[in-house]
C-alpha cells in the first residue's frame, strides 16, 4: 500500500502540470481561432505581433510548470543580450525538453512569443501542436533528398516580409543525441571520417542545410545567430556513463536538479555565406560544443565535473513572468467547463488532440458550425479573453499591477456573463454591468488621455458590448 502511494504521488508530479496544460490548450486554441477570423481583413503585420502576444501567453503557463514548480535551477554561463533581437538559435540536441530550454533563454529577453522551429517532418502530426506550430511560423522539413528548399524559402521570406520578429529555434543534428543508441552514434562518426571532419563523442555530426538556408534566407533580418550548449544535471550513472537527457514527464517529475547552458552570441556578419566554408564554420562550432561537454561529464576534477569551463551564473524566473498567463489561461477555461456546449467542445478539442487529426479542415468548421456558434456567447467569450490579454499587457508593458487585477476581474465577470447569456439570451446583467462600467470608465481615461490604446479601444468595445446587449432584450 505504502509502494502504490508512492507510485501515486510521483505520477501526479508529472499529471497535475500536463492536465493543466493540455486542459487550458482548447481556450486558448479559440481564442487565437477568432483572433485569426477576425485578422483575415486586416495586415498581415497586424496579425503576427497578436499572435506572439497569444503565444508568448501560453508558453509562459508552459515554464511556470518546468521552471517554478519544478524548482530546477537555470545556470548560465555568457552574457544574454538584455534587448530582443531577430536570431537564429543553433543547440545540441538529446531530448523534448530542449525545446522548452530555448523558451528559457527567450523569456529572459522577453523574446518568448518570438520563438518559432525547425522541426522534423513527421513532427506536424503531434495532436494539435504540430498544427499550431506551423501556423505560428514553424517549418518542417525532410532529410536529405526529399529537403524542400523553396518551401522553406518561401516560408522565411513570408514571415520577415510581414514583419514578424524571429526567434528561429533549429538543432542542426537532425536526431536526438541518446548515448545508447550506439549506432546512430557510430554512423555519425562514420560520416564525419568520410568526409574529412573531425569525429565528436558528445553530439552528433551537424547537418548544414536547415540552417545554412535560414540564414541565407534572412541575412537581411537577422542580428545574431545564439549558439547554445545545454547539459542536464544528474545524467551520470554510478559508474559516471553518460544516461539519456530527461524526458518532458522525467523533467516536470523533478528529476534533473539543475540546467547548465552556455551561450554564446556570433553575430550574423561573421558568418561565411558561401556552403562549404558555412559548413566547416558550423562543425568548429559543433566541436567546440563537444569540448565543453566532455569537460562537463569527463572531468577528472571533482570540483569542475558537472560545470563548463567559465564562470556560470545561476538564474531564477520570476513568477510575475509566468503566475498572469497561468491565471488568464486558467480564466478563460473555467467559463468553457460551465457550460454544457463549452465542454463539448474541450471534449472535441481533446479527441482530436487524442486522435492526431486536428487540422484546418477539421478546426475550422467546428467553430463555424452554425449549432456550436448559436449556443455558445462566442461574441462574449472573445470580449472577456479581451479584456483579460489587456490587463496582462498593461501588467507587462509598464509594471501596473492595477491593470492586471482590473483585467482579470472584468474579464471573468464579462466571461461569466458570456456564461450567462449563452444559457439565456435575456440574462444580461452580469454582461451589462461588466461592459457599462468599463465603457465609463475607459471613455473618461480616453477624453483625459486622448490615447487611442487603450483607453480609446476599451472604450469603442465596451460601448459596442453595451449596445449588443440591450439588442438582445430587445429582439
């Protein structure tokens, strides 16, 4: 009994966090589904700097769980630029959490909503986030032969025409490094014989393409390629043999103490244009990765196994980066579970996930789907997630803590009134309340202020909320 406890309490280490995750992903999914209904008429520009607003909302939830409630410590060793940059970001790479490392060092120049990958092929069919994260400016690519330059050209040329900021992720091994999988490891080696390149124990042989057409690509764009060495803590065995990296379940059960990261900013005039001397820039690269990491796991020194070579530097993440986009997110999903069609819909949402097949085709008609949108205050829904990005934004932007509460406060009465009116039509007055006030008040900050944002825009909804509601009583 006491062993099933046991079994019990470090399974829920791993499930509280991806139920919460995975259970605040369908609100957030339909508030990016009628922000991107609504941004069809409008600029593409427009569109990307909301959509990063929304990204960078759920990947902070996403790090509260892998940073604060997993206690594990960040080191880093280098300086990060305090100012956001457009970058290419080349790492080593031996697991899934790697991808949530490169959203440590983002949100730490608050670049987090900027982050987008190049991920492997059969990536796109992850339930959801495959599809997601194409939309938000993801590539994925094939190996070898079948690797589409001019779809990825294209791709990169769209994104930096319309503005949109880069924070490109790419690991150019193409494979997670696992060091029991000897023969991957061996081919690896093997390749970098034959073509004359020097052979690395910790990580495998880069691939150039990916990065060499990014960079290619968006020389015009880009500031700085960052290249990033990662070493998780507590992967030596008693016998001091590398252990694979940690899985997302192992990482979020805290079983890895503490993050080493090394960084290193090469800014993008240093980096040779032409293919055969980029690829010889990106394996020195790569063998100074490997360097470092057998200094890490390798060292005879007591004092300097489990470190890189300089000086590192431990960094906490504070929780007013990550405990807003928590509340907001767990704001909007509360008014979803009330009602009896919002949990139809987190139910569907969740069997696609489940099943793989959520996709344009299948996502867009579900919201459009004339018994969904009838039942459901979409309108309402969408006014109080409004309200609600507001006051994190203001909380953001300029430290108000007033905003914040504000936002939160009228965004779940407006959401719990959107609650209302979807069960009655008639039942306004949470809504009204909710709207009236904010309309006054934001209306009497824009005749003080004259600024348009956001006061004026408050204002302008808050007044057409209003109007819409006495419409209902009133048909």
């Amino acid at each position: 009994m006491l062993l099933s406890l046991v079994v019990h309490t470090y399974s829920l280490r791993y499930w509280f966090p991806a139920t919460v995750m995975l259970g605040t992903a369908p609100a957030y999914l339909l508030s990016w589904g009628v922000w991107r209904l609504l941004s069809t008429v409008l600029p593409a520009r427009l569109y990307h700097r909301l959509d990063d607003r929304l990204y960078c909302i759920y990947q902070s939830m996403v790090l509260f769980f892998f940073e604060n409630y997993t206690g594990v410590e960040i080191v880093i060793y280098g300086d990060i630029p305090k100012n956001k940059e457009n970058v290419i970001y080349l790492s080593n790479h031996q697991c899934t959490v790697d991808w949530i490392i490169a959203d440590m060092l983002a949100i730490r120049q608050s670049a987090i909503g900027h982050v987008r990958y190049v991920l492997k092929d059969g990536l796109k069919w992850l339930p959801l986030y495959g599809w997601y994260f194409s939309q938000h400016g993801g590539i994925y690519v094939k190996r070898s032969a079948k690797f589409n330059e001019k779809t990825m050209q294209k791709k990169l040329l769209s994104q930096t025409q319309s503005g949109a900021q880069m924070y490109l992720v790419i690991f150019p091994e193409g494979t997670r490094y696992n060091p029991e999988l000897k023969n991957i490891i061996a081919d690896s080696q093997a390749f970098a014989t034959k073509e004359g390149l020097a052979v690395l124990k910790h990580t495998l042989t880069p691939r150039m393409k990916a990065s060499h057409i990014a960079i290619e690509t968006m020389k015009g764009h880009l500031d700085a390629v960052y290249d990033v060495t990662v070493a998780y803590e507590g992967t030596l065995d008693s016998s001091g043999q590398r252990r694979p990296a940690p899985s997302m379940p192992e990482f979020l059960c805290k079983e890895c103490p503490r993050v080493h990261i090394h960084f290193d900013r090469v800014d993008i005039k240093e980096i040779p244009a032409e293919p055969l001397f980029f690829r010889r820039w990106l394996h020195e690269r790569f063998e100074i990765k490997d360097r470092l990491l057998t200094d890490f796991y390798e060292s005879k020194d007591a004092d300097k196994i489990h470190r890189f070579p300089t000086e590192g530097k431990p960094s906490p993440l504070s929780l007013c980066k990550t405990v807003p986009s928590l509340m907001i997110l767990g704001g909007l999903t509360l008014p979803l579970l009330l009602t009896e069609n919002g949990r139809k819909l987190v139910l569907k949402t969740h069997l696609m996930m489940a099943v793989g097949s959520c996709n344009a085709r299948e996502f867009y008609p579900y919201i459009l789907d004339s018994s969904s949108v009838m039942a459901v205050d979409w309108i309402g829904f969408s006014y109080a997630a409004v309200i609600a990005f507001g006051g994190f934004m203001g909380y953001k932007r300029k430290g108000s803590v007033m905003s914040l509460v504000a936002g939160l406060v009228f965004g779940s009465l407006s959401a719990y009134g959107a609650f209302n009116t979807s069960n009655d039509p008639k039942d306004i007055k949470v809504s009204l309340l909710s709207a009236g006030v904010l309309a006054l008040v934001m209306g009497t900050r824009y005749k003080k202020s004259g600024k348009i944002l956001p006061a004026g825009l408050m204002s302008g909804l808050s007044l057409l909320m209003v109007f819409r509601l006495l419409l209902l009583i009133m048909v």
